[in-house]
C-alpha cells in the first residue's frame, strides 16, 4: 500500500467498551474515509512513548494509504502534548495535543496548512484492523466508480466522433454532388468535338478529291497532312476526356463506390443503427447518399455516351486519313 502525509483528516469516532482512565493505552478512531490508532505507554515521570498509525482513503483514491510513525511526549492532569515522526522518508514531525476524558481523547494538531482533529476512545488494535477492511470496501467501490465514469467519457466520445463523422460525410457527398455538374457540361463538350472533327476531316476529304491530281500533287499532301493534323487534335480531346475520368475515378464503366473503411461506409453503418435512423444528421446523411448516388449514375452514363462516341468518331477518323493518303499517294 502506498505511503503518504497526513492531509485534512476529518473527524473521527468510535464507540467501545471502557478501559481505566490511565492515559497508557490503545485509541483508536474512526471516520467515513479513514481510521487512525495511537498507542501510548506513560512513564511515572509523565514522559509518553508510542506509536501512531492511519488507515485512510484519498476522496478519489482507489488504495487504502497508510501512515505511521513514533510518539514521544508528556502528559499531565487532562493534558498530552505529543511530538509525531513520521516513519515515511521526508515524513517529519508533527506537532499535538489533546485532552483526556475518562476513556475518550480530542487530540489536534498539524502543520503547514494540513490540520487534523481526532476524537479517540479507548479500544484494541484488532478494532483498528478490522477497519482495514471497510476501508478495502471503500477504495475499491471508488476505483469502480471511477472506471464507470472512465468508460462512460469513452463512450461518449466515440459517440460524438461518429456523429461528427456523419456530418464530415454529409459534407463530403455533397461536395461531390456540386462539382459534378460542371464535369458534365465539359465531357459533354469534350464529346461533341469528336463528331466535330470527323465533319472537318470528311470535308477536307472531300476537298482533296476534288483538286488536281498530278504526279506529285502538293495540294493533295497538304490536305493529307491538314487532316493528319486534326486527328492529332481529336486525340487530344480523348486525353482531355481521359482526364475527366482520372478526376473521377472512372474506369470499366463504373466509378466506384465510397471505401466501406472511410467516412461515408462509418457513417452509413452508423445510420443503420436502430437509435440513429430518425436522428436529423442522419436523415440528413441519407439524402444525400440517395442524391450521391443518382449524380453516380448520371455521371457514368455521360462518360459511357463519350467512350461510345470517341470509339465511332475515331474509327471513322483513322479511315478519313488512310483515304487522304492513299489519294495523295503518301505511305501510311
């Protein structure tokens, strides 16, 4: 058990049967955290030795403390004066007095701010043991309350945690949710330069076809070339689209869903709970993973729309420029 100072000890009683009234003996008292011992043998010179003892429970504390030390001093009439040494390393010397009635002793004293009253009654040092036991009961009663209210703060905070995380992945859907109607306006335009370009090529084909076709026809090469260099630009359109679809995470005709590990899967979990379901975040949450999750659909649908036409618009384009090249007589 850990040893400590006397600090504020409050004041203590036990009733017992009587002794004689010879101040030589054992007093013990008692109070609703603590119990204190003072056995003292009186010399005919009225010189007192002995030893004092304490058995005591911090107000939070969850040991029983226990303090000792030895007693000399005098007694004379109904008066003791005592000197306490405390046994503890640094302990010191505590000053105190007290009067004597019949079997019952009031002794006071303490030192630099930490005062102590005890009203003694003559009794056995077994009495004094077997406060051990009550005070056992106490420490562990509050050690238990404290873990109780240790457990309780826990939950709490975890509880409020997952709360916070509902808001965290409200807000991160609809972040989401704001940013995808821009996406769509530029995968839309993305996709109508594809069928754009191909209306160039076609006509500069056309137009190739239409000029003179001598050997080593120069207007021919140059158009060849001009719709060379507008499939380029195309191309650049599909990197562009590529891109968009990076930002999203699309790939294999799907973006993915939120990772059940992040914000939005706790959260989601969190919502299914039975107590959370009717909470304002959580209905909250729940339209806004609906909303999330309609903005998905429409999302991979334009980027399905855009993959379908670059793949009909390039096919057309790579067969525009072989056309161009074979009419100019240039090597592919």
């Amino acid at each position: 058990m850990k040893r400590s100072l006397i600090s504020a000890i409050g004041y203590c009683a036990l009733t017992v049967a009587a002794h004689a009234a010879d101040i030589s003996g054992t007093y013990v008292g008692t109070a609703p955290n603590s119990s204190v011992m003072l056995q003292l043998v009186q010399s005919q010179g009225g010189n007192v030795l002995g030893r004092f003892e304490q058995f005591y429970v911090a107000p939070r504390g969850t040991q029983v403390q226990i303090i000792n030390g030895t007693v000399n001093g005098a007694a004379g009439g109904h008066t003791v004066v005592l000197q306490i040494k405390l046994a503890e390393a640094f302990g010191g010397t505590i000053p105190a007095s007290g009067d004597l009635d019949g079997n019952t002793m009031d002794l006071s004293g303490g030192r630099m701010g930490a005062n102590f009253d005890f009203h003694l009654v003559r009794s056995s040092a077994a009495a004094f043991q077997s406060q051990l036991r009550r005070l056992d009961t106490l420490a562990s009663a509050q050690a238990q309350m404290q873990a109780e209210a240790a457990t309780a703060k826990k939950q709490l905070k975890q509880m409020q945690e997952r709360r916070d995380n509902v808001v965290s992945a409200t807000h991160e859907l609809r972040q989401f949710d704001d940013q995808v109607p821009a996406i769509i306006v530029t995968i839309r335009a993305i996709t109508k330069t594809f069928s754009q370009y191909t209306t160039i090529m076609r006509g500069k084909l056309a137009k190739e076809g239409e000029v003179y076709n001598g050997a080593g026809s120069f207007p021919r090469n140059q158009i060849a070339f001009e719709i060379n260099d507008i499939g380029f630009r195309a191309q650049d359109q599909r990197y562009a689209l590529n891109d968009q679809e990076m930002s999203m995470h699309y790939a294999h005709g799907q973006i993915p869903q939120p990772s059940t590990q992040g914000e939005v899967g706790r959260a989601t979990r969190f919502c299914t709970e039975p107590a959370q379901m009717r909470t304002a975040s959580c209905a909250d949450f729940a339209a806004s993973l609906a909303s999330y999750r309609e903005t998905v659909d429409k999302l991979e649908d334009v980027f399905a729309k855009a993959e379908a036409a670059w793949s009909t618009e390039h096919a057309a384009q790579r067969e525009i420029k072989v056309q161009a090249f074979d009419l100019a007589g240039l090597s592919r």
